[in-house]
C-alpha cells in the first residue's frame, strides 16, 4: 500500500504541474477581475473634456496616442487599411525583403508566435516594408513563402510618404529609406490594441522579449474579452 501510496501521490503532483498553466490562465481570462497589471499605454496623450466617477470621486478622461489612419496594399494586391484591423489585436513591425540578418532573425521570431496563435480569432501579425521601391506585391508573396504563415500575417507595402509617416508618428519606430539610400529598421515590434493603442515594444531578436511579448498577448486577449458584456440570464 505505501509504494501504491507513493506511486499515486507522483501522479498527482504532475498532474497539478500540468494542470497549473491553464488554470491560471483560466483565472485571469473569466475570474481575473483586478487579479492582473493592465498594460501600459504608450505615445502621447491628453486630458479629455469628459471624465467619470470613480468611488464618489470625479476624474478626467484620458485621451491615449491611437495609430492613424493609413491605407498599404499587401502580397495579392488589395488594398489594407487600420479598418482592416478593428476589432482586432495586431502585432507589427518594419522590415525590407533584402534586410540582413536582423530581419530575417525578426521574422523567424514572428513566425513562431503566428504559428502558436493559428486558432485565434483575435489576433493578427504585420510586417511592413520600408523598401516600397523594391518590395513589391510579388516580392512580398515570394518573400513571405519563406514561412509557414496563414492569412493571420500581412506583408504590406504602400508609398514612401505614408510608411515613413505611420512608422514615425504611428508606432514611434526608427524605421525608414533616407533619400541617399540607407535603410534604417528597428528590430522593435508593437503590440497594438482593438482601439490602436500602442500596448507594449519588444525587441524582435531577443528571445526575452519575445517570451514577454508571448505572455502580454494574452493579457491583452484577456483584457479584451472582460470587456465584452456577458448575456443576460
């Protein structure tokens, strides 16, 4: 009985170890009312002339940096704008088809997570081109063959004015074509809101980074959904 006694416990505890994960993750997407930090809200922002109340006491709305409109075009041809992405939660970043190292090493990353998150309805990956010139439709469709991607992830490509302008004073990236031929990206990528705010920076090439920006998806998921009211009974 006592080895049988032993043999049961083990069980049990692996059983728990396994277990841990979903439950808590349980815990903060159905039962995690104040149980989580809210992400931050990145760029600038402004006092509202609305506010609320809060425990008798009244506060002032914030008014928080969102993405501004734009319209890019992707791999087949159509045309993407940020209504593409309402209701959604989207992850973007820069790059150049014949980018070094650092975007191909980016991208892998970007890879894995689209990978990791086929199933979700929620949320979508952007990757765009800073080499409108040379990047185009057709480059992006051949470039983006390269990873096992779903329709989940845009290759997307535009104008120089308007993706100079939307990495700028959008997602405040250091990513653009100087007009003597240098190619500046950053290796960030940005975790982006159902109401595009700018959520999270992550270094695209560290493995860190990519683990945190991982696990702040899922906050956010979570955030998202407490915010859909529950049918009445």
């Amino acid at each position: 009985m006592g080895r049988a006694s032993a043999v049961l416990k083990k069980i049990l505890i692996l059983a728990l170890i396994l277990a841990l994960p979903g439950f808590l993750y349980y815990l903060l997407t159905v039962k995690g009312k104040n149980r989580y930090k809210p992400l931050p809200k990145f760029g600038p922002k402004e006092v509202a002339k609305t506010g609320h109340k809060f425990h008798g006491k009244y506060i002032p709305d914030t008014i928080f940096h969102k993405l501004p409109a734009f319209s890019l075009t992707n791999r087949d041809g159509q045309t993407v704008t940020d209504k593409t992405f309402d209701g959604k939660i989207f992850v973007a970043g820069f790059f150049y088809t014949h980018c070094p190292q650092v975007c191909i090493e980016v991208n892998s990353n970007v890879d894995s997570l689209v990978k990791g998150y086929a199933k979700n309805k929620m949320l979508r990956f952007v990757s765009i081109t800073i080499d409108p010139h040379n990047d185009s439709p057709a480059v992006l469709a051949k470039y983006a063959s390269k990873f096992e991607s779903a329709n989940k992830w845009y290759f997307l490509t535009g104008d120089t004015a308007t993706i100079n302008n939307l990495a700028a004073n959008g997602f405040y990236l250091n990513a653009v074509h100087t007009p003597d031929g240098q190619f500046i990206v950053d290796d960030k990528l940005v975790l982006i809101d159902q109401e595009k705010r700018i959520r999270g920076y992550y270094h695209g090439t560290s493995i860190a980074d990519m683990n945190r920006l991982n696990d702040e998806i899922k906050v956010l998921i979570a955030e998202e959904l407490r915010k859909i009211k529950a049918p009445e009974m």
